[in-house]
C-alpha cells in the first residue's frame, strides 16, 4: 500500500503526531456531532433528506478520521495492515469475552 506522507507537501497536513492527533479529534467531533444530530432529528421525525444529509456529514467525518489514523500510523512508522489486525483480533476478543461474562464490551 502507498504510503499517504510520501505525496502529500507538508503544506497540506500536519507535519508532527501530536499535530495529527489534534485533527484526529476534530474529526471524531464532527462524526459524533452528526450522528447525535441524525438520532435527535429521526426521534423528532424530521425530513429524510435533513437526516440522509447528516448521515453523509458523518461518514465524510469518518472517512477523514480513517486517513488521519493513516498518516499517525505512517508519522510513528507503524503498519497499517499490522494495525488492523492487531485490532481486529482484540475487538474479536473483547466480544468473546462479554459473551462469556468475563468483561464488558466498553473494556
């Protein structure tokens, strides 16, 4: 997989983690404020096509949050492809565990 940092001027993104991790949050903002938006507008019965707007609002939201973990992963020099299994495997787990009792899925 290409890395994302390698064609990207250093003008259009952040250069440094901390950096990265700031818009991280800007972004899980935007997906979390939209999302809370569809909830309130479908228990209000809003117009499906106010709802559908906020539904892409938040999956363009997530879309770039998805980029942004990317390009931390490539700044730290970690494998996106060991990330995604790695967390796979211990979201695989975790489920595992709740359904036996052992521990919360929040865990």
């Amino acid at each position: 997989m290409a890395r994302l940092t390698d064609d990207m001027p250093a003008v259009m993104g952040p250069s440094d983690p901390f950096q990265t991790v700031c818009v991280m949050m800007y972004e899980l903002g935007d997906v979390v404020k939209n999302l809370s938006r569809v909830r309130y507008l479908q228990a209000l019965g809003a117009e499906e096509k106010l709802v559908h707007y906020r539904e892409e609002e938040a999956r363009v939201g997530l879309a770039d949050l998805i980029v942004q973990c990317r390009v931390l992963a490539e700044q730290l020099g970690w494998q996106w492809s060991k990330l995604e299994a790695d967390g796979l495997e211990r979201f695989k787990e975790r489920v595992l565990e709740a359904k036996s009792g052992q521990r919360s899925c929040a865990g």
